[in-house]
C-alpha cells in the first residue's frame, strides 16, 4: 500500500476500504493512523463509506475519541455512519451511550434498518431494562420487521437473557417459519432457563420439522440435560450425536457431559470420561469437574482439577476461590490459608459479589455488605422483617456452612445475612408491584443460604423472583425452585 503510493498510484475508495478492513482485522493502531494520514492526503476523506471505515475502526481500537471526532465531522452521515456509533460503543461498555445514538437517529428521521435493529438489540442486552427492550419491540413490529428471521431471533434471545422465558417463547411462536437459529435460539433459552424437559421436547419437535440439528444445538441440549439433572436422557443424546447425526463430540460436548455427572455426584465416571477424551482436555472440561467438587465435597479429585486448571489458567483467580472453598468446607483452613497467600502472590483479587434489579427504567447495584444505597434503611428493616417471618413461620435457619471464614457461628449468621441478592430481594419487594416478577442478575453463582432464601421468601411473600447467577436461570415460585435445587 505505501509502496503504492511512491510509484504515483493513485489509492482510491476501494483501496482504503480493503486495507481499514485488514486494520480492523489485525487491531493495528499504529499502520491505521498511517492509513488515516493517507486518505487525509489523498483526498478522499468526504467518502462516506471511508469515514465509517476509520470511525469502526477508531471503535475497535479503543480510540472512541477519534472515532467521535470523525463522525461530527462527517458533513452527511447515512444510516451505517450512525450504526457503526451504536455498535463501538457498546463495545466499549457504554451501552448507554450507543442507545442514545440510536435514539438520536431517529430523532433525525433515519428509519432504522435491520442492522441498525441487530445494534439496539444488543444495546438493551448490555444496558439490561426490560422496558427498553419492551420498547424496542414495539419498534420492530411498527416498522414491519417482525417477519424478519434474524431480528426475531435476536430479540428471542434477548429476552431470554433478561428472564423473560415466557416472551422468549411468544416471540418464537410468532415466527412463521422458524430457521435452525430460531429453534436452536429457543432451545438455549430453555436450556440456560434449566428446563430441560421443555428442551428435549423442543429439540425432538424441531427435528420432526426437518432442521437439521449442528454442534450447537447439541451443545444446548446437553446443557439443559445438565442443568435439570436428566443423567440417562443426556447419555442417550450424547450417543446419538456421532451415532445417528454423524457429529463427533467437540470439547464443549465433553465439557456438558462431566458438567451433568458431576452435578448428579457421578464424580470418579466424570473423571473417567476426562481420561478417556480423545483430544486434551480444556479449562472449561476442569472447572464442570472442579465445580462438582465443590459441591460433593471431594477434596482428593478437586485438587487434581485445581492443578490442571493452575496449568492452563495461572491467572484465574476464580479456580484458586473454588479449591479455597473445597477446603474451607471441610475445615481445612491451613490449606485455605496457603491458597489464599498463592492468589495474593500472583495479584489475584477475589470478586465480590454483586447483584442487579431493574426499577424505574434504572438498573441498581448492591455489593455484598454495602449500605449505601439511598434506600438502605427501608432494606434493611425489611430484611429483618423477612428473616423474622422466616423463622416464625417456616423455622427457618441460616445455613452457615456457606461462609468460608474461620469464625464463630454468629459472625457468619451476620456475613450471610449480608450477601448482594438478598439486600437485592428485599429492594425488590418495596419497590416492585406483587403482579411483576423480581428479576435479579449475579455475577457469582448463587450460596446455597441465598437460594433456600429466595425459595422462603417467594412463598411467605406470595412473591415469584428469577435469579440469574452465572450458571443459569432460577425461578422461585410457591417455596420451590424451578432448578430443584439442583445446580
């Protein structure tokens, strides 16, 4: 391209377009500024669709400042120029920012396109309200695109991902033809919702239809055969893949299959399968086993997964937090120690737990043992209230097994009862009306107190809550979890 330019030809629009795309592709900083220099020499720095180019470009890069800049400048900015805003943004973890975009767009008078919907649609992902969603919705079906396959199964999936199964499904069912993205989209919706019944039905219906199910769909199934403890239902299809669809098991099939017998206790058959795998073994095929040590208790199999996983993984401080907790579980706080003093030593800091509820078009954050929210006193009588309720009618009793700490009984009564989705769950029961459903996102997997918590409160409250830690989706109705506390 340079040496181009010293024997006198003259680069065009289609020179710059192909050699931003290859800047793109290798996330070059340094030859994209020196293409930026080039199109500023020759010329050609009103042709919109090299603008566009420079500012997706500025995006990925990380450079949103310049990206901005050339975006302003641009004297007529067409649909894809105002896309491209929306997606480098939400790149950039300002989903907020590329919502505003959008709505800007509009506000100009650009009717948005099927891109420009793919873009918003990821946005409400990121900025995670359902009435934005909701909204965006009804956008859709003014605009016509509700017939269009790649838009309804976005919104399906975006549904899915707010807790919204129900319109997940209704979304689904509206679609006149469905394409194997549209059932497999479904498919993981029930699968990471832990309906796995529902998922093996869905899965059998789809291939009655003639869809051909690929890796993916299988990868789902699997899933939802893992996450609903179906055992002998998730053998019969891992079998069939290879046997009646000629699909060879990948490493995320392995990893389903250790995830489901270690979830059902299957501990020693989990770690025969890793051993008997034809390819080595990933991160995630450790950490399905790693999990269900936790769970079970077995200290022995948990190191032997902690220490591949310190192989492969030597910076993920979350396999050090597991082996600590195999070891604080069973009262080997030496051993929690050590561990402990290894993460400090490599700069591995343990996360705290975190929880997200939506109210007001606002989505609020609460921190494990923080108090600062604006609302903190009514939570905190309200916590006290549900706990007394607890107690008197269900004699209900903390399970303080969950806290990992060398203290007394009391102490860790008091670090539970702090935990981020329960000061969530209360927020939720002051400020949202009894007919909504408390929906509550985590970033951790939920204690197993927190969870015989929920289950408590959405029967003495007569309340139904959905929370989604990073495992799945739980639905707590009537004392019960749609998991059957299995997860």
């Amino acid at each position: 391209m340079l040496m181009s330019s010293v024997v006198c030809f003259r680069p065009n629009e289609v020179t710059f377009l192909s050699i931003i795309s290859a800047c793109v592709y290798e996330r070059s900083r340094e030859e994209g500024r020196c293409v930026h220099g080039l199109v500023m020499k020759s010329g050609v720095l009103e042709e919109v669709k090299v603008v566009n180019a420079l500012v997706n470009w500025y995006g990925k890069t990380g450079d949103l400042a310049s990206s901005c800049r050339l975006f302003e400048d641009l004297s007529v900015k067409n649909l894809v120029s105002w896309n491209t805003m929306i997606l480098i943004h939400l790149l950039n973890g300002l989903a907020e920012e590329g919502l505003a975009y959008f709505n800007l767009s509009r506000k100009i008078g650009n009717m948005p396109d099927q891109a420009a919907f793919l873009a918003v649609l990821r946005v409400c992902e990121g900025v995670g309200v359902v009435k934005l969603a909701q909204g965006v919705h009804g956008l859709i079906v003014l605009s016509g695109f509700n017939a269009n396959d790649c838009i309804t199964t976005a919104l399906l999936d975006l549904y899915s991902k707010l807790g919204r199964l129900e319109d997940s499904s209704s979304v689904f069912r509206e679609i006149t033809c469905p394409d194997s993205l549209a059932w497999t989209a479904m498919l993981a919706a029930y699968a990471t919702h832990g309906y796995g019944k529902d998922a093996i039905k869905h899965f059998e219906v789809m291939v009655q239809y003639g869809i051909s199910p690929d890796h993916v769909t299988f990868t789902h199934l699997l899933s939802a055969c893992s996450h609903s403890g179906l055992v002998e239902e998730g053998k019969h299809y891992f079998a069939e893949m290879s046997r009646k669809y000629g699909i060879e098991p990948r490493l995320d099939h392995y990893s389903c299959m250790v995830d489901l017998m270690g979830r059902s206790g299957l501990l020693q058959e989990a770690y025969r399968l890793i051993e008997e795998m034809p390819m080595e073994a990933s991160s995630g095929v450790w950490g399905a086993l790693l999990g269900a040590c936790r769970v079970y208790g077995n200290t022995q199999l948990g190191l032997k997964a902690a220490e591949r996983l310190f192989e492969l993984e030597p910076c993920d401080g979350r396999n050090y937090v597991m082996l600590s907790n195999i070891y604080a579980a069973s009262c080997q706080w030496k051993d929690v120690s050590r561990t402990r003093k290894l993460m400090k030593q490599k700069g591995l800091v343990r996360a705290k737990g975190c929880s997200y509820i939506e109210h007001g078009n606002k989505i609020h954050k609460f921190v494990v043992g923080d108090w600062s929210h604006p609302e903190s006193d009514k939570i905190q009588k309200k916590l006290k209230e549900i706990r007394k309720k607890m107690k008197s009618e269900l004699g209900f009793k903390s399970r303080t097994e969950f806290v990992l700490h060398d203290v007394d009984e009391d102490v860790k009564e008091e670090m539970i009862n702090q935990h981020s989705e329960k000061i969530a769950m209360a927020f939720g029961i002051l400020v949202i009306s009894p007919m909504e459903t408390i929906i509550i996102r985590k970033n951790l997997r939920i204690c197993g107190d927190c969870h015989e918590t929920a289950k408590a409160i959405s029967l003495i409250e007569n309340r139904r809550l959905v929370i989604r830690d990073t495992k799945r989706f739980h639905h707590f109705s009537q004392g019960s979890c749609s998991c059957k506390d299995y997860w």
